[in-house]
C-alpha cells in the first residue's frame, strides 16, 4: 500500500514537471535578454546597446533619454526591488530591522547562557577541515551579495543570512567555538546606530529622514545610487551578527 | 595573508572587473582576514606557484580519469541485473601529515571507484568498500595512485 | 548552431544521463552506504559535466561555473561522508551482505 | 538536446523522489536529499542559460550552500541523537 501511495505521488511530480517542459521556451527562442531591465542587471548600458534595443522595437533613437535618463537621475539602482526597499520605503526597512533585533533579544533573554553546548561527539575530520577552507570564502560570498545588492537581486538580508550560515557551520564543526555575546552585541547595534546616523544626516542635508544626499553617479557601476550600497552594508553586518548571536543563543546552556 | 590573498582572488572572480570593484574587494578581503586571523585552514608560503602547477597539471588529469572510472563502475553495478555487490568497512593506513593533503586525499577516495571515506583519524582512515578483494593489498588498491601525488604537491 | 553550443549541449545530455544514474542508484542499492555512494559519485560528475556544458556554451557564464565546480566538489564528498558516519554512529544496519567491518560500532571518541 | 536533459532530470529526480518517501530509514531519505539537491544544482544552471541570466549561477550557489548546511546539520542530529 505504501508504495502505491509513493508511486502515485510520483507519478503527481512527473505530471509536474511534463507541463514544465512546455512552458520552458526552446533554446534559443527567448526574448528575455532584449529588455532593459536585463541590459541594467548585465551592466551592459551603454549608449549603443540602447539604441539597438530601441531600433529593434522600432522606436525613434530619441527618446533614448526616456529609458535610460530618468532613471539614472532619480536613484540609479539597477535593482527595482532594492530602490523601494532601501531608498523609497527606508524607513520601513528599519522597522524591520527592529523587529528582527527585539526577536533576538527575546531569543537571548529566554535562552542566553554563557557555555557552550557540547554534542560529546567530535566532528568529521574531512568537515572540519573543509570547514576551515569554507568558512572564509562563504562569509566573502556574503559581503558580495550585500555589497551588489543594488545591481542584483539580494541585498541585506541574504546576505546577513549567509553569514549566519557559516556561524552555523562553524559551531557544528568545531566542538570549542564560542562566539561572543560582547562581539555580535557590538556589531549589531553600532551597525543600526550607523543606520539611524544616515538616515540623521540626509535628514540635516536635504530636509528629511534618510534623504539620499550622494550623488547617484551612472546605472550599473558599483560605486552608484547614492546612500543605497551603505545602508545595505550596515543591514548586511546588522543582520548577520543578529542571526550568529541567535544561533549562539540556541547553542549555550545555562551555568 | 594567506586568506586575504585567496578572498581577493574569489571576489574578483565573482565581479566584472573595474578599479571600484578593486578597491571595495581589497576592503572586503582585509575585513575577512581579519576576523580569521587564527581559524583558518587556508595557509600556504611562496612555493604556491610551483604547488598549482603541479596540482593542475598532474593531479587533476589522474583525478578526472579516476572519476570517469568510477561513473563507469557505478553505472555497470546498477544496470546489471544481478546487482554485484561485495561491501565492507575496511581501514587504511596513511603516510600523509598535513590536513589540507588529508582532506584532498579524503575527498579523492571518495569520489573513485567504489569506496567512501566515514572517518579520519590520526593516520588512518575508515573506508566503506562496495567490493572487497582482498585484505592484505588494500592500501595500494584504494589510496596509492593519489597517495605519492598528493605527498609531492602539499608536502 | 556553432562547435561550442553543440560541445555544451553534448556535456549536458552525458550529466543528464549520469543524474538518471544516480537516481537508478538510490532505488536499487540494498543499503544506505551503498546508495550514498552510488549517488554521489554519479551526481558530482553529473554537476561537472552539465555546469561544464553551461560554461561551454555561453562564454560569460565561464568563470561562475567554474566556481560552482570547485563549490560541488569541495561540498558533496563532505556531506555524504558526514552523513555516512552519522547514520553509522546512529545504528543504522548494513545490508547483510556486508562482510568485513573493521570500524568496529565506531571507535571514535 | 536540451529536452532529453530535462526528461534524463526529471527520471533521476523522480527516482530518488520514490526513495524519499519509501526509505525505511531516516538516513536513506537525507541521502536520497541530498543527490535531488545536487541534480537541482546542474538544473538551475541549465535553466540560466536557457534564459540567458547570469544571476540565476548565483542563485545556484545559494542553493547549493543551504543543502549543504541542511545535509550537516540534519546528519549532526542523527549523530548526537544515537
């Protein structure tokens, strides 16, 4: 009876993924690339790609100003999703911010012990030592998606949880590591003072709370869009330390 | 240095390159090496050039030669009907010190053919084997094409 | 359609096929450790072969697929032994045709 | 070409699919995981370069780590739990 019950659910998937193959266009049969939000998260904006785009929708050469000026003047993210998150809506953002810090602290509260949980077991010698290989390269990869989190998809709170992926990593594969508390503590809240610090001075600059007051520069370069890079840093390192100490909390016992 | 030399490398590898993306890697990369200043297990001296080359060029040929050999094995057990197996858990002795070598090592005899690596310890290492042959001849069937190549790259 | 397109598209259809191996593999193997092995021998050299082929038939995506070989490679040999060890330490019975066992209800400490 | 890869994925997933609801331990069914997990690593690949998106390789990475992780901590438990 089981395995009538596995085949059928099984046969479910198949079904699943037979009318996936129709919606997958053949090779080569995509149109995708030809749009500009494309051309913007390729880096590949310049002048002459955007006038080959509008001559292949048979549109005049001038309005070229229309889609690719404006943009460039009012934020020049790349990323549509990171100009509300980070620029239109900051200030929800930090509320979220917020809302992640007081799970953490309640987490810590309740849990928070100062030594640290042992599995009385040793871990794998081929993970440890790939874990020490890993760990620095996966915290790197981190730093790249919260650094490019206005030219591609991701930002802060990926990137935040990458980190907190490798301290995960860590605290499985080394019975001695003990993150802490003074450490994450520190980083979280001068990171989320930094926050409130930006949001201050574009405040003192153009008039109101974090006010994009760097120049915006061209779509599609790193050092562009203004404040946005910044704080998206400050999110990244706020929500990884966030996450570690609450993974240090469900680690530690008390006494 | 080691670390911020092999983060550096991997960041420019991930982005376009362009003097911005230099210089915010070489913060990234010294933020990293900094935070690892002690637990890492990247480490190497001024003998990398000579150790890639050799790791390249003759390592990973015999690697990927093992491997598709492997596939091969694997796939005539499981098209064969009658399903030739023969495991066991076996221990084999090894001559190499430094981790990174054992860990290579570990990796290499779990992905040739037919056996699986469970546990290292201080200078063995526990195999499951899907066809024991024999007892006696063991470390040469499974680790000994790699052993020598490995002493000679790392060591 | 030019050599390097035909090149991928061919390194692709040989990953797909180790991948259906890896899969045979899982249903037919009488025992976990012999399915782990079954799986992740064909499954790593079905990433290479296939993440190859994507890099070979797209040169921008050349350099990322090289670093998802080099992630797979690095990762799934340690996941499957870690796994193989823990369902070892957990009591999990080989098959009966297992002969040898010189670990011994693991020696570890 | 592209569909016989996907018809090869889809007869691998599907295989270790059955494994994963049949396995009578818990182990065969984070084994049978973990080999869905990296067969849907080459996929996300394929499928970039069908659309023609290189972030879709990052996004492959990502998916690639979280397995990873899943497999460690899950066998971790097992071990710890005995």
């Amino acid at each position: 009876m089981r395995r009538l019950y596995a085949i059928l659910i099984a046969a479910g998937f198949v079904y699943m993924m037979l009318s996936f193959l129709g919606v997958v266009p053949g090779y080569g049969n995509i149109d995708l690339c030809s749009r500009v939000s494309s051309s913007f998260l390729l880096k590949d904006v310049s002048e002459q790609n955007a006038k080959n785009w509008l001559m292949a929708k048979g549109l005049e050469t001038k309005s070229i100003e229309k889609v690719y000026g404006e943009k460039n003047k009012e934020d020049g993210c790349a990323n549509v999703v990171t100009s509300i998150v980070v620029n239109y809506r900051s200030f929800d953002t930090l509320g979220e911010v917020t809302v992640l810090f007081t799970a953490a602290l309640g987490v810590g509260l309740i849990l928070g012990g100062t030594r640290r949980k042992k599995y009385g077991l040793l871990p794998n010698f081929v993970f440890r030592e790939s874990t020490r290989i890993l760990v620095p390269l996966i915290i790197l990869f981190g730093a790249y998606i919260f650094v490019h989190g206005h030219l591609t998809p991701g930002g802060g709170f990926p990137g935040g949880t990458i980190i907190a992926a490798a301290a995960l990593l860590l605290y499985l594969a080394d019975e001695e590591f003990f993150l802490s508390k003074v450490s994450t503590g520190a980083l979280e809240g001068s990171m989320g003072g930094l926050y409130v610090i930006a949001g201050l001075l574009g405040l003192a600059i153009g008039g109101y709370f974090l006010y994009n007051f760097l120049p915006t520069g061209r779509v599609g370069n790193l050092i562009s869009s203004g404040i946005v890079p910044i704080v998206y840093t400050f999110i990244g390192l706020k929500v990884g330390a966030e996450l570690s100490g609450l993974i240090t909390d469900l680690h530690s016992e008390e006494g | 240095m080691s670390v911020f030399i092999t983060a550096l490398v991997l960041w420019l590898l991930l982005t376009n390159f362009s003097y911005s993306e230099l210089i915010v890697g070489i913060l990234v990369s010294i933020a990293v090496a900094g935070v690892f200043k002690e637990y890492h297990g990247i480490k190497f001296d001024g003998k990398l050039p000579i150790r890639l080359v050799l790791y390249i060029f003759v390592y990973l040929p015999v690697f990927i030669v093992e491997m598709i050999k492997a596939n091969i094995d694997v796939a005539a057990r499981v098209l064969n009907p009658k399903l030739p197996l023969n495991p066991g858990f076996v221990k084999v002795k090894t001559a190499l010190k430094s981790p990174m070598a054992r860990l290579f090592l570990a990796n290499s005899i779990t992905l040739t053919p037919g056996t699986l690596t469970l546990e290292g310890k201080e200078d063995a290492f526990y195999i499951h084997w899907i066809d024991v042959k024999t007892l006696e001849k063991k470390e040469e069937a499974i680790s000994g094409r790699f052993e020598g190549i490995l002493k000679g790259v790392f060591e | 359609m030019s050599w390097n397109e035909m090149l991928g598209q061919i390194l692709m259809v040989v990953g797909g096929f180790f991948y259906f191996l890896g899969g045979l593999g899982m249903i037919r193997m009488p025992d976990v450790y012999n399915r782990l092995q079954a799986g992740t021998k064909a499954t790593t050299l079905g990433t290479f072969s296939t993440v190859l082929g994507v890099g070979i038939a797209y040169p921008p995506f050349l350099i990322k697929s090289l670093i998802i070989i080099a992630f797979v490679a690095l990762t799934n040999p340690v996941g499957s032994s870690v796994l193989a060890r823990a369902s070892y330490l957990a009591g999990v019975k080989p098959a009966p045709i297992t002969k040898v066992d010189e670990y011994k209800g693991g020696e570890s400490s | 070409m592209i569909t016989a890869f996907f018809v090869l994925v889809a007869a691998g997933v599907i295989l270790s699919f059955i494994r994963i609801l049949l396995g009578p331990t818990s182990s065969d069914r984070v084994a049978a995981l973990d080999t869905m997990n990296v067969m849907l690593i080459g996929t996300i690949t394929v499928i970039a370069l069908i659309l023609k998106r290189g972030i879709y390789l990052d996004i492959a990475l990502v998916y690639g780590l979280l397995s990873y992780l899943e497999t460690v901590v899950i066998s971790r438990y097992m071990e710890g739990r005995k």
